[in-house]
C-alpha cells in the first residue's frame, strides 16, 4: 500500500524527488504520513481535499480496509 | 496543433541537448519533433563559442504512453491481469479504457474508485502538458451500464413526485457528468426543475415539482450550475 501511496504523489506533484512517505501505527490505527515540497501541499490535497480523498478511496478499495489516516505534514 | 509542450533547451550541442532531455522526460525519438534554432559553435579556442538552442515539441503519443503507464501501474495493484488501453481522440481529450476481471473492485460503488482514478490520472498527466487535457477513465461497458441506471433513477423519482405529495426529491450523490445526464432528460419534463447541491464528491440532483401559478418561463433564467 505505502508503493502505490508514493508512486501516485510521485505523478501528480512537481518535485516527485521530495515525496516522503512514513508508515507507522498509533492507538492500532495506521497511518501514512505525507509530506512533499511546500509548493505541492495544495496540489496533494487538493480543492475540497478531493485528490487527498480520491487517494484514499484507491488505497481503501485495493486493500479492503479503510481504517488507516492519511496525513499530510507541512 | 499536435503538441502539448513546447521547451527551448540550450546547451553546448544540439546532439547533447537531445540526449539529455530524452534522459530527463523518458521520450522516445518518435515522441516528440525538434528544430534547431541554433547550432551553436565551439569558437576559437574558446573564444566566440556560442551555445545551440534547440525548440522541442512534445506529440500526443508521448502522452498516451505515459497514461498508459500510469493507470497501468496503479491498476496493476489490484489485478495484474487487468489491461489497459489508452487512445486520445483528439490532442486534448484521453480515453483509458480498462479491462479485464478484477475491475469490478476499481470501480467501487457508486463508480466512486472510477472518478477517484480518473481525477488522479487527470492531474498526472496535466503536469506534463502545457494546454489542459482531459482524461476519461472507462471500465469494461461501465458507463453504458450506469447510464442505462441514470434514466431508471430519474424515472421513478419522476413517479415519486406524481404519485404522492412530495414536492422535492433528492438523488444520491452522482459525478458531474452524470448529473448532467439527469438535468439533460429532465428538461423533456416541463412540470419539474432540477439543480445540484453540495461539495463534491458529494453533490447530487434535487428535482422539485413546479408549483402549478409557476410560469414555465423563469427556467430559461435559471442557471444549470451542473
């Protein structure tokens, strides 16, 4: 999940080269925390948090689970 | 036009300027058209040496491949078996048609995991191109299907607003084109008005009866907002 999760930011943001991905587990919830290039922030999110969204639902349909947090840091 | 990106690249020769940005966009020779601007030259020892300026012009095909990439890496994670075709009808519009059994689980409900791919392939390949390009993702006959639903949907919301009292009814969330579609059928029923509410991913159709004192008239005034 954590390959697809960086391959997808590596094509839609500007600087793939700053991408970072950590995958740790906290109060038995996953989470991936994001975070890119400052001037990608929006772009991953996107309006409404329609991209961060359509992530999430790509990442929850493969694995049939969406009990995980995606998080995007600044 | 038949390129989506054109780049001026400078650089000591023409031949390493082409080398490079190969390299750098992954493009294959036939992928893109090049015209020289200036050769450039190496001087006098040095002196009076002038760099090559070359004008590249990135073709559609570039673009296909690179979609195709694309929407086959991601599906892959679902089904390797799945396969993917991508045409463009046209410099600005793509079409990645997916097929093959495990696509049933992309699609997701309500063709949620087919607009969530489609927005993603969207963007990817927007960052590529200079113009703005369209991509549409098709699963199997999909969309056929859910248009097919869209005229039952609407159908019986219309006997819904017949048959007993109610004044509005509120349809599921739907994506904008299909939104459309339901906004488009409507306008054959003139005793009814419909809009969109909500933020998307969630916004849906409301259809409401006309009230009888009415005039059919203000409709033409009346913004879609799809």
């Amino acid at each position: 999940m954590k390959n697809l999760l960086e391959y997808i930011l590596k094509g839609i943001v500007k600087n793939p080269n700053e991408v970072v991905v950590l995958e740790f587990e906290e109060d038995d919830k996953k989470i991936f925390e994001i975070s890119v290039n400052p001037e990608d922030v929006g772009q991953v999110i996107g309006k409404d948090g329609r991209t961060i969204k359509s992530i999430k639902i790509l990442l929850s349909s493969i694995t049939d689970e969406s009990d995980f947090i995606l998080k995007v840091v600044r | 036009m038949t390129h989506l990106r054109k780049i001026t690249i400078t650089g000591k020769s023409v031949e390493e300027i082409l080398t490079v940005f190969e390299e750098d966009y992954d493009i294959e020779k036939d992928e893109y058209s090049y015209q020289i601007i200036d050769k450039g030259s190496a001087g006098f020892l040095g002196i009076f040496a002038r760099d090559a300026v070359v004008e590249v012009r990135i073709k559609k095909e570039y673009y296909e491949r690179k979609l195709q990439e694309f929407v086959e890496n991601i599906v892959s994670y679902f089904d390797p078996q799945i396969v993917v075709k991508v045409k463009a009808r046209n410099p600005r519009n793509f079409v990645a048609k997916i097929e093959g059994g495990g696509i049933g689980k992309i699609i997701g409900k309500h063709g949620k995991g087919l607009g969530a791919l489609q927005h993603l392939a969207t963007i990817f390949l927007n960052r590529l191109s200079d113009t703005k390009v369209s991509v549409i993702i098709d699963a199997g006959d999909y969309r056929e299907k859910r248009k097919e639903s869209i005229e039952k949907i609407v159908k019986s919301a219309l006997e819904k607003l017949k048959e007993n009292g109610t004044k509005k009814v509120e349809l599921d969330p739907m994506f904008s084109f299909e939104r459309r579609l339901v906004h488009e059928i409507l306008k054959k029923h003139k005793w009814v008005f419909s809009y969109s509410v909500g933020i998307e991913p969630y916004r849906y159709v409301v259809i409401e009866r006309r009230d009888k004192n009415e005039s059919v008239n203000p409709r033409k005034n009346r913004a879609y907002n799809n």
